[in-house]
C-alpha cells in the first residue's frame, strides 16, 4: 500500500525556541534560505506524498502564507526583471496542501484523531 497523505503537527508553541519564536512560529525559521516547514513539505512531495494536512495553532498565519500565492510580490519582481524568485514562489503553491487551525485545547489532549484510508476524523467531525 503505498502513503498517499501526510499529517504535519505545527501548531506547538516553540518555548523552546525562545525568544526567536516569541514574533515568528518555530516552523518559519529559516535553515540556508528556506524555512524548517519548507524542507518537510519538499520531501514529502519528492516522496510521492498526494496531500498533506498541515495542523496548525493560533497566531501561525505566516506558515499559511508562506505557502498561498502573493500576486503583489509576484507582480513586483517581474517588473524588476527577477523572474527566477518568481518560480520559486509559483512552485510553492503547485503544492497539495491544506493548513487547519487547531482551536483550543492541545491534540493529543484535547481531541481524538486519527487517520485511516482517505478520511481524517478530529473530534467525530471528517475531513477528507
């Protein structure tokens, strides 16, 4: 059977991390040039992976963006000439991903979830 989906949890706090996570999510920090959750979505997809579900918590809308399209700034660096950048964000988007936000209480402690076949269930509510 081959892995088709995959789950990514993003949605901790990054205490750890601080005080760097204090303004920015763990998982935006940059590693050379691109962020940590760049990495783990780029081998997933080089892995065959079809969708990936990205959980994350409050306040992390940058990862959200990160992976939307920005028309303005790819409107911008077309006029000045840099239409490489511009494909790199174009690839980005090209990607299967869905971000959810986690409300309230912590995963493990606060909802059931698991994953089975093509359906995703947290808290009786199925997300395919």
């Amino acid at each position: 059977m081959k892995i088709r989906k995959a789950v990514i949890p993003a949605a901790g706090l990054g205490t750890r991390f601080l005080p760097a996570t204090k303004a920015q999510p763990k998982e935006m920090l940059p590693i050379v040039d691109k962020p940590a959750i760049q990495y783990i979505v780029e081998e997933a997809v080089q892995s065959g992976i079809e969708s990936i579900l990205i959980v994350t918590g409050r306040n992390k809308k940058s990862i959200e963006d990160h992976f939307d399209r920005s028309v303005e700034l790819e409107q911008m660096l077309s006029e000045k000439g840099k239409t490489i950048y511009c494909m790199r964000f174009k690839t980005l988007v090209l990607w299967p991903i869905f971000i959810i936000s986690a409300k309230g209480n912590h995963l493990v402690w606060g909802m059931p979830f698991f994953v089975r076949s093509n359906l995703l269930v947290t808290n009786r509510l199925p997300f395919c």
